[in-house]
C-alpha cells in the first residue's frame, strides 16, 4: 500500500490540483502543505479531513488503512 504522503500527492495530481490550490482549500501555506506532502509536518485530521471531503475519498484511503476509496 501507498503512504499516506504519496496518496496526498497521487490524489493532488490525479485532480490536476498544485500544491498551492490545495493550500488554498486548507487554508495554509504553499511551504506549509509541501511539508505535510512530504512527511516533514503532521496534517493535522481537520485538513485530512477536508481533503478527503473534496476528493470524495474516506480518510482511511488516504492514511493508506485501504485501497477503497469510499
């Protein structure tokens, strides 16, 4: 199974999204949302939360517990 951080950047890019379109939803940083994807600062579970809102996955999906996306 893909990691957590992989499955924010696979997700970002399957959507053509850029890191700082989704900062803009999550309301951080560019630098900020960079270290969340590369493991370097916790998301914290109300941004994962709203990543898996938008992208209309459950937040087991993204923390890589499953490959189903609902």
């Amino acid at each position: 199974m893909r990691s957590l951080y992989q499955k924010m950047r696979d997700l970002r890019e399957d959507h053509d999204l850029s890191q700082q379109d989704v900062a803009e939803l999550l309301n951080v940083s560019q630098a900020t949302y960079s270290r969340y994807e590369s493991g370097v600062l916790d998301i914290p579970s109300i941004s994962l939360i709203k990543l898996a809102d938008y992208y209309k996955v459950s937040v087991d999906y993204i923390l890589g517990r499953t490959d189903k996306k609902k």
